[in-house]
C-alpha cells in the first residue's frame, strides 16, 4: 500500500510542471494520429499498416519471451525498414502532400466573408449541354469521358492534350468524340462553361474492387477522381451506359436526370439561387 501512495505521489508532483504549451502539443499529436489513421483508412497503406502492427504485437511476445535471437534479426531488419516504407508508401506519401498544399488553411481557421455571392463553377447550360451531349453519344454507343474541373487545377494533365477552348455545347462534344476523328481518344477537360482541352491522357486508378468488365475508359475516370475532386462522365462504348467518377467511386447506368443532379451538386450555386429553383419545381429535366 505504501507503494502505491508513493507511486501516485510522485506522478502527480510530475503533474504539477504541465503547463498550457504541453496541452497544446498533446492536442496537436492526438489531432495529427487521428488525420494519419482517417487517410490511411482510405488508402492501400491502410492493410500494410495493420500488417506492421501484427509484426510488432509477434515482436512485443518475443520480447516477453526473451527470444533474442529473433529481436536481433529484428533489429537489424528495421534499419531499412523506413527507406522500404517511403519506397512502398510513395504514392500515398505524395498524394497526402499534394492534399495538404492543395488545402486553403488560412480561410479555413479564419473564414473571411467576403459578401460576393457564390456565382457557381459553370452555369445551368453547361450541365443541359453536357447531359444532352451524353445522352445522343450513348443512344449510338459513342465512347466519351468528360472530366469537370472543380477547386484541383488539371493543367498537370492539360498538357497531354490539344488546345480547343471553345463554349461547352452538345454539338462541340459530340464532334470530338466522333469515332475515327483526330480528337476522340483521350479525354476532355471542362474548366467553368468552356472545354479547355481534348485528347488528354488521364491516371488509370488501380482500384481492384472496379469491375473487370470496365475497360481503361472508366479507369481514367476513376483514376482522376482518386487523386484530383474533378466528377468524370464517362460514355461506354460497348454498352452506351453512362457512368460518373467521383471521390474515387464510379456511379453507373445514369439517365439524363440522375446526370444533371450529379453535376448540380458539384456547381457550387449560391444558396438563394438553390432555393429558387427548388420553389420553381427544381429538380426538373429543363428543356
């Protein structure tokens, strides 16, 4: 019993030297543990790390065990086990990165409020000339896969691709994607209420959960929207259905309704003007 009460003693007289900067930092490692374990979850790095808490719980008995052998081998193996981990990790490592610079941190601790009203990233017509252009490719199974540029800029993939910058119509886009026509392959790049660009290569995702049936059309779409929050509409050529990519997930056999929806929720409008249409009869298939 005695101890104990020394035991506790000397704990809290440790306790007696934590000032506000030692809260702070514990809050800020808790804050970071938590962010690392939410990304990983998303990722592959998520089944590596539980594989390396497996090793360190056999590692932790042999210890028990004193197996000393097996705690040199150890040793001795984990000098390079963090050069194997970045090498492994690489892709994880700079999409987190590239996430953290892409974030905007100061209007996100200080919100300023600027007054001007969110005019929305394209306008009402855009996603009717885009709905409109999927719909008359799929009824003659004509492949196509559109990429919608949000916040994440894409001139990184722009530059694999040929200049058009002309007004988003249905027209534009049927024209590019007509079969045996110099702009066809590849995708299109849609930045506001202008197609930017055409022919460009996109990331393939490696997702092993999409369906083998789904060729290298629908993952580049899903590739572009693992790694940028650009929404991809993709046309297959095979079955004329039509599908979108975004956040990583592929949403398919969409009618021309069910697309329109998807691209409003990425438009970004002003909440008035939400609520304005939705008292008009919104959502709707305007003609």
């Amino acid at each position: 019993m005695e101890q104990i009460r020394t035991f506790l003693d000397s704990n809290l007289a440790s306790l007696q030297f934590i000032d506000i900067m030692d809260v702070i930092e514990i809050l800020l490692i808790s804050l970071m543990v938590y962010y690392v374990i939410a990304f990983t979850k998303e990722t592959r790095a998520w089944f590596l790390l539980k594989g390396v808490f497996w090793i360190l719980v056999f590692l932790a008995v042999a210890m028990l065990l004193e197996m000393n052998t097996i705690l040199w081998i150890a040793r001795s193996v984990f000098q390079l086990a963090a050069i194997a981990l970045i090498v492994v990790l690489q892709p994880e490592l700079r999409k987190a990165l590239e996430g953290l610079g892409k974030k905007d941190i100061l209007h996100s601790v200080l919100p300023f409020d600027t007054g001007k009203p969110e005019e929305g990233l394209f306008s009402d017509k855009t996603v009717r000339e885009i709905s409109k252009g999927c719909m008359e490719m799929a009824r003659v199974k004509t492949g196509a896969l559109i990429v919608v540029e949000q916040k994440d800029s894409l001139e990184e993939y722009e530059r694999t691709g040929i200049a058009v910058d002309g007004i988003v119509t249905s027209q534009l886009l049927i024209n590019i994607f007509e079969k045996n026509t110099p702009l066809h392959d590849g995708a299109v790049i849609v930045r506001k209420d202008r197609v930017t660009y055409a022919t460009c290569y996109l990331p393939l995702s490696d997702n092993m959960e999409l369906s083998k049936e789904l060729g290298t059309r629908h993952r580049a779409g899903v590739g572009i929207s693992e790694v940028t929050d650009s929404m991809t509409v993709i046309v297959s050529e095979e079955t004329g259905s039509i599908s979108v990519a975004y956040k990583g997930k592929l949403t398919r056999g969409l009618n021309a309704p069910e697309l329109e929806e998807m691209l409003r929720s990425i438009q970004n409008k002003a909440p008035e003007e939400k609520e304005r249409k939705r008292w008009k009869g919104w959502p709707r298939n305007e003609k």
